[in-house]
C-alpha cells in the first residue's frame, strides 16, 4: 500500500472498522426465506455507503430473486475502469455451537475480527470502495474509473438439462 492509503487507513481505523461491524451484523441469508428482509436491509446498507463514498448512479436493481446493486465513478477519462464485484451476502452460519461468539455479532479478539462475513468478498469490497471518496473530491489523482456491482445469492445450483 503507498503511505497515503496506510496514513488514510490509520486515520480512519475506528470509523473504518465500525462501519464494517455495521455490514456484518445484518443476517444477509440469501438461502432462507425467513431472511428476505435483511437481504434487502443489506442492499440498501452497500447503496448508501457507496453513495456515501461518492460514487454515482447509485441503484438497487431488482432482479426475480434478490436485488443486485450498481454504482460507479466516471470522471478520469483516458483511464482504465475497475469492475468490483461482490456479494452481500452469507451462507447460514450453522452449526451455531462451533462459534466462540454469536456469528452476526462481530468481536475483535486477539488483533483479528470475527464474525459471519469477516472473510468473505463482503469484507474486502467494502473495504475496496472506501478510496473512491479521494477519486471523487480529486479526479485528477484517480488511477482509474470505478464499477461497483453487489449481489446476492453466490451459492446456487444450476440444473443442466
């Protein structure tokens, strides 16, 4: 990382990581119906901190199952565009007895976070967004033009016929 990014990330150490505990206390569970609610309770969560970041054209995408989320930043012409692509949410967190501590309540525990997302794209795309806030007050210091694309349920089966 160049010192800037480290002087950011160090500046901002607590918001940072409030806003991640933020994310991950939403049970986004894309597999069970009972959590339809909180997978769009998530979706909105990704909207607003990307809007909040600066991006634009910030919008929740219906689809026939669960809601996609799109934003992007296009205000450094001549440069190349970046595609982050994520899902907001999680796979259920059964077994619930083999947590050490309730899995959508996120703890620091020895330097290290855990919970339900920690390590997953959920995590490092909301971590991916937050520069887009310098591209978006000093364009001409952008190293390029940014895509967000959100979406739910990564595990699914597909029947081929």
């Amino acid at each position: 990382m160049s010192a800037a990014t480290d002087a950011f990330v160090n500046q901002n150490r607590n918001r940072l990581l409030e806003e991640l505990k933020e994310f991950l206390r939403i049970p986004s569970i894309s597999t069970l119906r009972e959590h339809r609610p909180d997978i769009q309770g998530a979706a909105s969560f990704v909207a607003e901190s990307l809007a909040r970041v600066g991006m634009e054209h910030v919008e929740i995408v219906p689809t026939a199952n669960h809601p996609m989320v799109y934003a992007d930043w296009l205000h450094a012409p001549g440069k190349p565009t970046v595609l982050c692509y994520g899902h907001y949410d999680v796979q259920p967190a059964d077994p619930l007895e083999l947590w050490t501590t309730p899995p959508f309540e996120p703890t620091e525990r020895d330097g290290n976070l855990y919970g339900r997302g920690t390590a997953t794209t959920r995590a490092r795309c909301t971590c991916t967004s937050k520069p887009s806030k310098r591209c978006a007050r000093s364009p001409a210091r952008c190293l390029s033009i940014s895509s967000f694309w959100w979406r739910a349920k990564r595990k699914s089966r597909h029947i081929h016929r």
